[in-house]
C-alpha cells in the first residue's frame, strides 16, 4: 500500500472545482489498496466539503497545521494571540489588508482594497466578511496577508511566522516551519509508514518542501517552475488529467 498525499487547487481542483476524471482517478487508486490524503493550505471551513466530493477521507490542511484522520482531529497548531495582534496593528498601520482563518470561518479584518475578494475569486471561495474582533474570540489557524512592496519587511519584523506567496495576490501566513512538509512528516510517523511508499503531487509554491521529504514528489504540468525543478517526475497539467497520468506512470492504478 502506498500513501498518496493530494494537493487541492491546480492539482485535483480546477477553478475550485474537480477536475475532469479525478473523482474516478481517485476511485481507482482506492480500489489497489491505496491511501489518498489531501494536502492543501485551505483551511478546513473553505474545504466546503470537497473532500467527500473527491473520496478522500483524511486531509492535512491549512500547509501542514491542522490534520483529520480516520474521522479524529489528531494534531492542531495556531497562531499566538500576540503575534496574531501585532500583525493585525501592522496591517492597521500601514493601511494592508488581512484575512484570519479559523477552523470554522474566513473572515477579514480589513478590506481597504479590492484585493481580498480578488483573492476569493481566483480560489472560487466566499468573499470574507469584515469583523475586527473575530481574531480576539477564535483560534487562527493562518492569515492571508495582503501586500505589494512590504513583504521583505513583515518576514523581518515576524520571525515567528511564515509568508508564502499563494498567488500574485496575497500571502498564505502559518507559523514558522516548512508549511506541508511538517504536516506530511507527523502522518507519517503518527501511522509509523515507511516513507519509501510515500507519494506527493501538487502545483504550487507551498508544495515544495512536501515534495522534498517525500520518497516520490510529483510537479503538475502547470506547476510553479521551483517546484518542478525539485519533482523527481512531471506530469501533465490539472485540465489534461495530470493526476492520472501520474499514478499511471508510478504503476498505481
């Protein structure tokens, strides 16, 4: 038996949704013995029950903080309330917008842009309401931080947390670490899996150190050229059946 760790956006969703043939693609790698577990920087509110869509019953979500297995929530990790509130004062201080995550809702604590539902439209998801106390009540998983010249500043001044680009838009924000792959690592010793059946495929920036700690890392065709360039295989894009190619090749299904 394999593991087969999935990422969501640009791998098995396009344009926020299945991609032509993955839920049958995923049927297949069930039906050989294999495990399927989604890997994504969503949170689990913006999961919108896609994960039974696809037939993927365990997910490591919000880049490797948060993981659902076998039905339980068996390990969780959020931002300190005062990291948390000092991004929120830089944000209110140099007029940048930021949206909060919880396990339960996608709120923004500011929308002085267009850019925050510029962001919800290119992941297909709810555009947030505002709500500047949210933060205060809820534990956050991760923050999406908005900015066009700032970053190299924010990286400085929070060296606690971790500013990945999701797009051209907006920066995922985790606590410091190395986004998936920690997530993928603790599945793996918390099921004591060899990691020479450990497979992963994905497409984006955040995937790169889960391709690096898994025995095969798999890039998508439409895959960010720094995560191709550490895939030890490439297959073709999201809208040509990539994820199939894949397991196809590795003999899988």
């Amino acid at each position: 038996m394999a593991i087969v760790f999935l990422d969501l956006d640009g791998t098995t969703l396009h344009e926020g949704r299945p991609s032509e043939g993955i839920i049958e693609t995923i049927a297949l790698l069930k039906a050989n013995g294999h495990h399927p577990v989604i890997a994504t920087g969503r949170v689990p509110h913006v999961l919108y029950g896609v994960d039974k869509t696809l037939g993927i019953d365990d997910y490591i979500a919000s880049n490797g903080q948060y993981i659902k297995y076998d039905g339980q929530v068996i390990h969780e990790r959020y931002i300190p309330k005062d990291v948390l509130q000092r991004l929120v004062d830089y944000c209110e201080m140099n007029q940048l917008d930021l949206v909060v995550e919880s396990v339960d809702d996608y709120v923004a604590y500011s929308k002085k842009t267009e850019l925050v539902d510029q962001f919800s439209e290119i992941y297909k998801i709810e555009k947030p309401r505002v709500d500047q106390t949210y933060h205060q009540n809820h534990d956050i998983l991760e923050c999406v931080f908005f900015t066009k010249d700032k970053i190299d500043e924010v990286r400085t001044l929070f060296p606690e947390l971790q500013f990945n680009r999701s797009n051209t838009i907006g920066y995922d924000v985790n606590l410091k670490g190395e986004l998936k792959a920690e997530g993928v690592r603790w599945l793996i010793d918390y099921l004591k899996f060899p990691l020479d059946q450990v497979y992963a495929i994905g497409d984006g920036l955040n995937d790169i150190t889960m391709l690096q700690t898994v025995n095969t890392g798999i890039a998508m065709g439409n895959a960010h050229p720094r995560l191709k360039a550490v895939a030890k295989h490439i297959t073709d894009d999201v809208t040509a059946q990539g994820v199939y190619k894949a397991l196809k090749h590795f003999k899988l299904i």
